[in-house]
C-alpha cells in the first residue's frame, strides 16, 4: 500500500525531558516517522491543523487541560490512531476513562521508552508503512531486520550500487557513501574516510537508512571495497582480543603474585616433571603442584599429576 504521507507520532506532555527522551527512542528505530511533541494542549491543537497523526502518547495532566479531554475531541478524526496515555498520579482514577475511549496502554510514570517503541514500530508496520516486498521499476525494494551494518554493506558493493547509507545508532549519525558498488567515503560525527568507516562497523545496534538523492561526496576512500572490509574486520577483530585480554588481567585478585613455574622441566629418563604452582599460591597456602609427563608415545603412554605435601 503506497503511501504520500509520513507515519506521526505525537508526544503530549510538559515534561519536556519526557518528550526529548521518547522522541530520540522512537527516531532512532523508525527515522522516517515523524515525531511531533507537544507541551500543552493548544500547541498540540496546532499541530493537528498541519499533521495526520497515527500515534499518540498523551499525559493526564497538562497545563491547560488534560489529555483525556484532548483525546475525547480527536477520536472521531483520528478513528485508525493508536494511544498510549501516561501519568504520574494514580492510574486507577483514570484507567477506566482511558478504556472507554480505546487507549492501547497506560502505565504510570517513569516509562519504559522500550516498550513505547515496540508499540509504535507494530503500529507502523500494521498499518503498511514496514512493507517487506514491493516492485519499483522493475526490482525489489526490500525492507529487512537482525542483519549487520556488515551484511547489508556487502550487498550494496556486490550489487554495483550508487547511494548512501545513512546509519543512525547510540553513537550518532553515519553516511556510508556507494559508487557503482565501490565505497568511495564514510563519515561520522567525530572522523571521515577509512576511520569513520571502520568506526561504523563497530557500532552495536541501530537503523540503516538507504538515501538515493543526488549527491557528490568527496572520495575519502580509494582502497577496492573487499580490501577495505578486510583490513577493517581485522583490526576490529584485533581489537576486540585485545580488550578481551586487557579484561581478563583486571579481573585478577589485587595483591595476589602471578602463577609461578619451573624455570626448567626436570627430564628424569621416561618422565618430563614440571612443577607449578597456583594463581593463589603464596608460603602459607597453596602447595606445588607437580605434573608428570610420561615420554614414551603409544598407546600405552600415560600422563601422571599429584601433589607434594
């Protein structure tokens, strides 16, 4: 189903930290919806005049009326809309009055600003905004989910494509830029060329948007795409042993000496005897673990461990 206009999501509530922290939430999952906020109910009157909107989170308590009242009056223009109301006073008093109008949730504040996205993306999808397959000029246009920045990347250079990949995440906004499926610059909001590239890769989670609008970006990066995700991946990879390691180390019981080894193995004709000590070793505790290794191979070779008293 086509559609001319954007999915809205209206935000009604003076409590502006509220606003901003559910307007970043939905905008970071869905950011081609719009999300409108609101501080009280004449400004939100305004922006019914200009917006259709298909989703509300509406305060109990506002300035100059309550949300309640605000709702009653748009039921009839709004009948598809889906509404979440939230409070900070009781929500018994009020739950009952929600019903009757048909509130999808009402949950006393503090919110959980995830459980409002997963509201709002099931209401967009529903209404036709997620659509999964549609033909455009003679090719698919697919909207997909749980792949990685690294997946969707490669598709586009196999696919000789010419874009630009907006990637939105906790970190910020990224532009991955496409010519004829070479990757020809990347920028973040901290660094351009092959170090934002890379920077993307390690971000954990997020929206890729697909951008096709004219644009000439400067070329940031010369490297053949497969040479480029190469060397990037392995850095990563590099890097993340290297943190794994590093936490490991600090994980270690302050004040303890390292494990302890025999600077030579005691080679006493068959047996090679290694002795070793525990990380916790110290002269009061912690006594020398002795391994004994037989040397004759075959499959009657043993290998011997015990304890000295």
């Amino acid at each position: 189903m086509a559609k001319t206009e954007k999915f809205c999501v209206l935000v009604l509530d003076d409590d502006i930290c509220l606003t901003t922290i559910v307007m970043k939430a939905v905008r970071m999952d869905l950011p081609e919806a719009e999300v409108l906020t609101a501080r009280s109910v004449a400004e939100a009157g305004l922006l019914l005049s200009e917006f259709k909107i298909h989703f509300f989170i509406l305060d109990v308590n506002l300035p100059d009326g309550t949300g309640i009242h605000f709702l009653a009056n748009l039921r009839q223009r709004f009948p598809d809309a889906r509404v979440m109301m939230v409070t900070a006073s009781s929500l018994a008093k009020h739950e009952q009055a929600t019903r009757d109008l048909g509130v999808l949730l009402f949950r006393q504040k503090p919110v959980d600003t995830k459980e409002i996205v997963k509201l709002v993306r099931a209401h967009y999808e529903n209404m036709g905004y997620g659509t999964t397959l549609r033909h455009v000029d003679g090719k698919f246009a697919v909207s997909l989910t749980c792949l990685s920045a690294l997946d969707i990347i490669q598709l586009k250079c196999v696919s000789n494509a010419t874009l630009v990949l907006q990637v939105a995440s906790a970190n910020g906004i990224g532009r991955i830029c496409f010519e004829d499926g070479q990757i020809v610059h990347a920028e973040t909001p901290t660094s351009r060329g092959e170090a934002a590239f890379e920077e993307i890769l390690r971000w954990k989670g997020g929206r890729i948007k697909e951008i096709t609008t004219a644009y000439q970006p400067p070329h940031t990066i010369t490297m053949d795409w497969q040479g480029l995700l190469l060397n990037a991946c392995q850095r990563i990879d590099e890097n993340s042993r290297d943190e794994a390691t590093a936490c490991i180390s600090t994980a270690a019981a302050p004040g303890l000496p390292p494990v302890i080894e025999s600077e030579q193995p005691t080679v006493d004709d068959d047996f090679v005897v290694v002795t070793t000590y525990n990380g916790q070793y110290s002269p009061q505790a912690g006594t020398p673990k002795i391994d004994r290794v037989k040397l004759r191979s075959g499959p009657d070779a043993i290998a011997q461990s015990g304890s000295l008293p």
